[in-house]
C-alpha cells in the first residue's frame, strides 16, 4: 500500500525545515510559498513561527490547520 493524500484533511506543517533541495511536502517554507500555510503563522530563518510572538506548539497548529 503507497502513501496517499487523506481527503479533507489539512496538512500539518513541520515546525523547522529540513534543508532538503527537494523540499518534502510538510515543509513550511514550501508551504508559505503555496499559500497552504495556517493563518497566523509564518516562517524565519527556516523555522516556523506565529505571527503574534507566541511559542507554537503542535496542538495549536493541528488546531489552526
């Protein structure tokens, strides 16, 4: 069985990036580019950050996703 996309399910963005040329598919900064990205957050210096200076924290990104 391969991997596929689940249907109505919002990706959940990594909270630093890998540095891979290839950027993977929850790569934030390939997510920013694609406008996927949850609202209130944004990336710096390769990692993921919230727009309003909080920590992120999974739970509030799979909240926002």
């Amino acid at each position: 069985m391969g991997k596929g996309k689940k249907a109505g399910k919002a990706r959940i963005p990594k909270t630093k990036c890998c540095v891979k040329k290839s950027r993977c598919g929850r790569c934030p900064i390939r997510m920013l580019k694609e406008g996927t990205l949850p609202e209130g957050y944004t990336v710096k210096k390769r990692e993921l950050v919230r727009l309003d200076g909080k920590k992120v924290t999974k739970k509030k990104l799979a909240k926002a996703a």
